[in-house]
C-alpha cells in the first residue's frame, strides 16, 4: 500500500456524511434555513468535464458568492500545535451584506481582531498585523474550500474514483504545468498533487488534500444555506497530525441588517497589506527553488538571503529587493522569488499589492 492510500485509510472514519432524511436541522445554534443534504437530486447537474466540475464546485461550495442573500456565521476552532496538543481555542464570527460591506472578527487568547468593511474602505479594531497561517485558514476552509480564481490553465487536470470506505467520491487532481518548479511554502518537497475530492452526483466537497499527508482537510455535517454546500465540521491535519478544527455553531439569512459602523477605536482605512510569508501560504500557486551559484558553491560560500518582494495585483512579483546575506547569493535568491506565482489578494472585492519577505537558505551539500 502507498503512502496515498495509507492517508485515505486514516481518513476513513472520520468521513460521515449527514444523508438520512434531508430534514431540516433545528437547534438553538442552527436556524432551520440551513437543511441536511438529504440522497436526492442534486441542485445542480454534474458536468462530464474535469475543469467545469471543478469551476461548479467553487460555485456551490461555502458562501463566497456575491448573488446570495446578507448572512450571518459564528464558528468555533481548536488549534494545535506540531505535536498534536491543542494549544488554542477561539471563535470567528462574520456578518456578510456585499463584498464591500461586512463586519469579521476573531476572538481567542492570543489573536483578537475586528475588521468593518465599508464604502469609504476597510478599517480594522485590535490586533493590526495581517492573520497568520492559522487564522488566515478558517474562513477560507469554510467559506470558500475550493477557490473561484484557481488559474485552471496553469494545471494538468486528472480525475480519479476513490473510495473512503463505502463512500464513493470522485477526485479532481491538479497537476502542475511545470511540477520541477512547484513547491508550497511550508508543505512537504513530495507535496505535488492538489485533490478536490468530491460527490459522484452532487458537487459537495468531502476532502482537500495537498498531497503527501500535508494539510489533509475533510468537509463532514454537510448542509445545503442558500443553494450552496456548507460543511458544519471540518478538521485538518498536517502529517497526520491534528493542525485545526472548525464547527459551525450558527449560519442565518440576515433579515435585518445590522449597525456594521466601525467601532471608535478602530483605525483606517487601510491601505497597505503587509502580510508574513506563512500567512501567503493560502494564497501561493507555485514557488520555484534558486539555481545554486557556481562561483559561490567553488568559494564554498553558503548562508541565507533575506528577500523583500512585493505581489502585484495579478498575483505575479512585481519587485524584489535582497537586504541581507552573503552577496555572491542575492542575485540567484532574488531571481528565485520572482519566478513565485500568487492567487490575487483582495480586500474589500478588489485585488491589491501584498509586500512580504521571504528567507532563501542556500547550503552546500543539501
């Protein structure tokens, strides 16, 4: 058995998918607008091609689509450190009008923030900095599991049946045009293959996984908010080790619109993203390593380059600069990081410039 299929083995229990009745789910934390998908007809029919399978399920999967109705979202996560332990626990909680008027905030014992988009652009209340990898996971695991801006072309598009236990999904694997030169920033070197694994007749997403046991991320308690897919609990391990945990303790239409007024302490409008390198980690679509230098490798010259960068609007870089490390390294580090390629950040809807920095280690002999 293969490593792939040992990750597919580990995966099996966990994938239990709420099909029984497709009544509606009642409970104080979830309003009955949120109903189980129940085995029937599929919302939408299923295409035959490999690309507009993938483009349906961006589509009807998570709430990021700009012709639904204002909602509300309040989830829990458990966070946990490289060795599985928890270390952390918190909430996110989101009320969505438009894609340039809603109000996101994040509360745990070491992250806390609030942003309010509005006509006048976005401000933000408590911690400043950009969320980090771990935050900067939740809302897109929930909200948006497979992305409307992948670059389709710049992949091999594979589908493969698979099995997890007596549930049959179909997987969508996204190759790398050019797989010498792909590589996640913080993913394992054998992490090549994208799968988007999901229903055989309906576009529900059940598992994403990045290859290689990294990021394995699985979508159970599915229900159907607003003719889309929203998956209630979803747990990710890294490695097979638990990383992150999210439950949707409430999803509701918005009847009436709240005051998403920024607060007075508050600050804004923001407009500069300044972002760490693992925080790009959501957004990286391939990252090429640097060419080591003859003449350094003869002087026996190694060590690490500091590279500022800047991503344009397009998601390509659009400047690079190397503030430090052995001179002789700069020019092939540099030339590295502007070969990496972005999905497009945006804020309030609108693409931006995002400046980061990244650490080139070049060592002699690995």
């Amino acid at each position: 058995m293969n490593r792939r299929n040992i990750i597919l083995g580990i995966c099996l229990p966990l994938l239990v998918f709420q099909m029984s009745t497709g009544q509606n789910v009642s409970s104080t934390n979830m309003p009955n607008q949120a109903a189980a998908i129940a085995d029937a007809a599929p919302i939408t029919p299923m295409p035959s091609n490999s690309a507009e399978i993938l483009k349906l399920a961006a589509r009807m999967n998570g709430l990021n689509s700009p012709d639904i109705q204002p909602w509300h979202i309040k989830v829990h996560y458990d966070a946990f450190d490289s060795d599985g332990n928890k270390k952390n626990s918190g909430s996110y909680e989101e009320f969505w009008i438009s894609a340039t008027k809603y109000k996101r905030s994040y509360v745990s014992n070491s992250f806390n923030q609030t942003d309010f988009a509005t006509e006048h652009g976005l401000y933000r209340a408590g911690n400043q900095e950009w969320p980090g990898l771990l935050e900067g996971k939740i809302r897109p695991v929930v909200l948006e599991p497979v992305p409307a801006n992948i670059r389709i072309h710049d992949f091999k598009l594979k589908r493969s049946n698979q099995s997890f236990g007596s549930l049959k999904l179909q997987c969508i694997i996204l190759e790398p045009q050019n797989s010498q030169s792909f590589h996640v920033v913080g993913y394992p070197d054998n992490a090549r293959f994208v799968h988007y694994c999901l229903g055989q007749q309906q576009p529900v997403l059940r598992f994403y996984s990045q290859g290689a046991g990294a990021f394995d991320t699985l979508y159970n308690d599915i229900v159907e908010f607003q003719g889309r897919y929203l998956a209630r609990d979803i747990s990710v391990t890294n490695e097979g080790k638990p990383f992150l945990t999210v439950h949707v303790e409430t999803i509701e239409k918005l009847t009436l619109i709240p005051d998403l007024s920024p607060s007075s302490n508050a600050i804004g409008p923001i407009t500069t993203v300044k972002m760490d390198i693992a925080a790009l980690q959501g957004y990286i679509v391939n990252r090429a390593f640097p060419r080591y230098p003859e003449n350094a490798r003869l002087e026996g010259i190694q060590g690490e380059v500091v590279v500022k960068f800047t991503v344009g609007k397009d998601g390509k870089v659009v400047s690079t600069e190397a503030v430090s490390g052995p001179l002789l390294l700069r020019d092939a580090a540099t030339d590295c990081v502007r070969q990496w390629r972005f999905n497009p950040f945006l804020l309030i809807g609108q693409p931006v410039e995002v400046e980061s920095t990244a650490k080139i280690i070049f060592t002699l002999g690995g």
